[in-house]
C-alpha cells in the first residue's frame, strides 16, 4: 500500500522525526499501529475493568495542552 501525504503532512512528520532522530516513515507507521491496532486481551480482572471503564474519545492532547501552564490558559 502505498500512501500520498499532502506537502503539510509530510512537512510535520518530517520535523517531528528530525527532533525525535527517526525516520519520518517510522512515525507514520507508529501512529498507525497506535490508531488501528487492536488493545491486547487482559491479564487479569483489574486490567479487564479497566478496559471496560476506558472509552477512545478520538482526541490526542499535545504535551504543551497538558502541561501545567496549558491547563489553565
């Protein structure tokens, strides 16, 4: 399979990799696999519920959104 990016895409993957020291392929893929790839069966009871508690809402905050300043700005 063989995937297009539009220039904005690959330009944002390519400084992310450059920062990160990988290869802008590598995070594309990774991204992929953390966004398609099924969750791994539980070990045990805690793990289970916790599974069924958790819901994807389908939104990834940023580190900066998160940070203690971000919080409340």
């Amino acid at each position: 399979m063989t995937i297009t990016l539009d220039p904005k895409l690959e330009a944002i993957l390519s400084e992310l990799g450059r920062k990160q020291g990988v290869d802008p392929e590598v995070l594309a893929l990774n991204a992929l696999r953390e966004r398609f790839v099924t969750v791994p069966e539980p070990r045990d009871e805690w793990e289970r519920r916790l599974l069924q508690a958790a819901s994807h809402c389908g939104v990834v905050l940023s580190d900066e959104a998160i940070s203690s300043e971000g919080i409340y700005d």
